[in-house]
C-alpha cells in the first residue's frame, strides 16, 4: 500500500529553477517596499499626531521614524542583494552549460516562464523531444551545480 507522501521525487533541478520567479517577485515587492519607505521618509509634509511632552532625553517622533526608516532601509537592501545575487546564480549556472539549445529551454521555461507549448513552438520541435532535451538540460545543469557548490566550499 502506497503511501501519500509517496509522490514522485521532483528533480532537484527543476526545484532550484522554479524558485527564479518566485524569488524575482519577492525582490521586486522588496524594491516596492524600500521606495514606500524612502518616500514616506522624505515627504515635505507631516503628520499630525497627538504626542505627549515629556522632559526627557528621547528622540523625537521624527527622529525614532527617520531612525526606522534608515535600519528598514538597510535591511530591505541586503535581502534585495542577496535575491538578486541568487537570481543571478541561476542565470551563470545555464550560462556554464555547453548545449546552447539545452541553455535555450532552461532560460525559456524556468526564466522566462514560457509555457511548454510556446517553447515547442520556438524551437522547432516535437513535445517527446522538448520533454528529452528538458531531461538531459537538468541534468547537465545540476552537475553544473554540484561542482561549482563544492569549489565555492
């Protein structure tokens, strides 16, 4: 009897490449966010609040939020970097593969997320030999992977 967390194992691979859009749209949202902040940051005007006065040392209420915004700032800007950077890995890794055509459907479905139809069409060929070259393209880049994961080591 089967078991139901005994579904076929997914190529390691294809489970690295299929995060690319995912990761993009986070960045992107990051990027969003990091403007917000910066806009709401330097706006000329500013919001009427009911405050307390007391007589201590504290920051002010502009201080505490430009204080906020700076630590945001640079938190949004390292997880951007590190996505972008893992963006980019993914790209330089199918750029290290030799078979251009191999290259060519790695791009087209894992980074520019066409569908296999579409690719079949760009390429020129039949869906049993889309489906091989899919095949024979993770496993070239997973190799790829695994030397370039262990001489960064």
């Amino acid at each position: 009897m089967k078991e139901q967390n005994d579904k076929p194992k997914m190529h390691p691979a294809k489970v690295y490449l299929r995060q690319y859009n995912d990761m993009k749209l986070r960045r992107d949202d990051l990027r969003d966010e990091l403007m917000m902040i910066r806009m709401n940051a330097t706006r000329a005007t500013s919001r009427m609040t009911a405050e307390r006065v007391s007589g201590t040392s504290a920051r002010d209420s502009m201080a505490n939020a430009a204080v906020k915004a700076v630590e945001a700032e640079k938190r949004l800007e390292r997880l951007i970097l590190n996505i972008t950077e893992a963006l980019d890995m993914r790209s330089f890794l199918i750029d290290q593969m030799k078979d251009e055509r191999e290259k060519t459907i790695l791009t087209e479905r894992y980074i520019s997320q066409r569908d296999w139809p579409e690719i079949q069409e760009r390429l020129y060929i039949s869906r049993s030999r889309l489906m091989e070259l899919h095949g024979y393209a993770l496993n070239n880049f997973w190799e790829i992977y695994c030397r370039f994961s262990k001489s960064s080591d």
